[in-house]
C-alpha cells in the first residue's frame, strides 16, 4: 500500500539503531544500512545510529520520534535496547521487552513452546562438567550444540558422538556461558515470516553445508531459497498457522521470523522465533515479501508503521 506524503511526514524524525556489541554487529550493520536507505528513499526523516559501548548516551543524545531496531544479538535483540526506548518513550519496531527476551534465549523460549504444547525439539542446558554418554543417552545423535542466547548460528555445532561434545560445547562457550544441547532433526527446513500479524509464503531452505550455518546465510553464493517452498498449499497453511501460533505464544508483536523443520514423516519442529530479523541481501524476510508482491520500501516501511509506543504505566 502506497503511503501519501502526508502519512511520510507523520512518522516523524527516524532513528535507525544498528551495530551494537553483539557477535552479530557486522550483520545489524548491514541491515541498518539496507533499512536507511530504503526509508530515504521512501521520503522518510530517516538517520542512522551506529551504536557501540555507549549506546544509552548516543540515543539520549539525539531527538527521535520512533526507532526502527535493526540491531541483532545480544544488546539489541533481547529486551535490553526495548528497555531503554520504553523509559524515554520513545515508540520502536518490533517485540517489547519480555517477548524479546524470551525469544533470545533458545532454551526457555522452548519451555514456553513445550508448555503450550507446541512441538520442539527435546533439549537441556549444558554445563562444562556433564556427562556426554548420560547426555546422548537421553536425547540421541546427533545433536545440534549452541548458545542459547546467539543468532544467526552463531557458534553452532552439530554433534554426531559423545567424544565431539566437548569440542561443541567449547566452541558454544566462546560467545555465551548458556549453552543448549538439541535434538538434530534430519528433514527440510523452512521459515515464516510474519508481519503486522500475518504470515509471509513460506520459503524452504536448501545449503549444500552440513546445516544452515553462518556461511550458508550469509557467504555461500549456492544457498538456495525455495519460493514457492515446494508445499502442496494446504501444508503451507499449516506450517504458517504453526509458526504464528509459537510467535503469539512468546507474545512477539510487529515483525519476525520462525524457523521450523519438517521431518522425514512429516512432523514440524520449531527451532526459534527471531524477533529483529536480518534485512540484508541474504535476508529472508524481503524474499519473503517480495514473492508476496511488497518491494523492499514498501516492508520497510510497514515494519515502521508497526512501531509504538509500548510504556509502563508509571
């Protein structure tokens, strides 16, 4: 839906928060840059805000009307950057500070999946003393290793003996000291994104890698997203109604992305909700919406039009 010059002008003067400290920093950046340019472009008072290490001064440093949160990770993804625009009042993209933090952190977002009886990959914490055989015994192989509180597969490890957990675990541990052991599901792999309440088409996931990795989101040049995702449609439906189901059960709200396998006898699993999804020329969102016919602009500017003003009423 085209917006008149008048609706532009009602938005504002725009900040589009990026960086942060997180391990995904250079990721945010570019979806910040992707996010500016298209608000400038759609005629938006639009800036862009690096932020770093003192991130609370840089925003009270600089009048905005809302914030468009392109930040990835920790810092910007799990409540703590949502916190600090609610205590100015300042309106912002995307999940308030509860559902942020539930959705960052793997594990409990998965109690909440499980307590709903939402289907989910079994799963436990690990810690550096736990026993490997008692492990495998009880959830299988292979298993995927991972920080509980990273995205874009950040330090992830796929598991296929007892003697590979240590290794895993370590690896896991340089970016996070919450780490999640899961059930590998073998299968196909797909993911929904959902804006303003309403699932974009599915799109399904090919890498020629072992898993989904970092390199196979954002390096490999023979990643292959499936649009159509190669549903029949009335499986689709089903799949899209299933990833609204788990964002509305962790009360996400504005945009995101749920990431979902399929196995080989046909029963869905839900890995995470991402609730400040990338907005790069990998990125899956846009390729979502634009199979849906919305332009890069015109999402980016939906996602904007989302933003309010979430306070305490203190």
């Amino acid at each position: 839906m085209k917006r008149t010059d008048q609706e532009i002008q009602a938005l504002g003067r725009v900040a589009v928060l990026m960086g942060g400290c997180s391990a995904e920093r250079e990721v945010s950046l570019r979806s910040g840059q992707a996010v500016l340019a298209a608000l400038l472009r759609s005629g938006v008072n639009a800036f862009g805000l690096e932020l770093g290490p003192d991130a609370l001064a840089q925003i009270m440093a600089e009048p905005m009307d809302r914030a468009f949160i392109a930040l990835h990770g920790r810092g910007g993804e799990d409540g703590s950057i949502q916190g600090v625009l609610e205590w100015l009042r300042i309106p912002y993209t995307g999940s308030d500070v509860m559902a942020s933090a539930l959705a960052m952190d793997k594990y409990k977002c998965k109690q909440v999946w499980q307590g709903m009886g939402l289907p989910t990959p079994a799963s436990a914490l690990l810690t550096p003393d736990i026993d490997a055989q008692t492990l495998v015994e009880r959830l299988g192989l292979p298993l995927m290793v991972k920080p509980s509180h990273e995205g874009s597969s950040i330090g992830m490890s796929k598991v296929t003996s007892a003697e590979q957990l240590a290794a895993a675990y370590d690896e896991a541990a340089r970016y996070d000291d919450r780490i999640l052991a899961e059930q590998y599901i073998t299968g196909a792999e797909f993911t929904a994104s959902i804006v303003d309440d309403q699932a974009l088409p599915l799109i399904g996931l090919k890498t020629t890698h072992d898993f989904y990795d970092f390199s196979a989101k954002y390096m490999a040049t023979d990643t292959r997203y499936l649009l159509p995702c190669g549903l029949d449609a009335a499986e689709e439906a089903r799949l899209q109604q299933l990833a609204l189901e788990a964002y509305k059960a962790v009360g996400c709200e504005g945009w995101g992305r749920v990431d979902i396998m399929v196995d080989e006898q046909g029963q869905p699993w839900l890995l995470e909700v991402n609730t400040s999804p990338g907005m790069t020329d990998h990125s899956l969102v846009p390729q979502a919406a634009a199979y849906a016919g919305v332009d890069f602009d015109t999402l980016v500017l939906n996602i904007l039009a989302t933003a309010r003003l979430k306070v305490f009423r203190g």
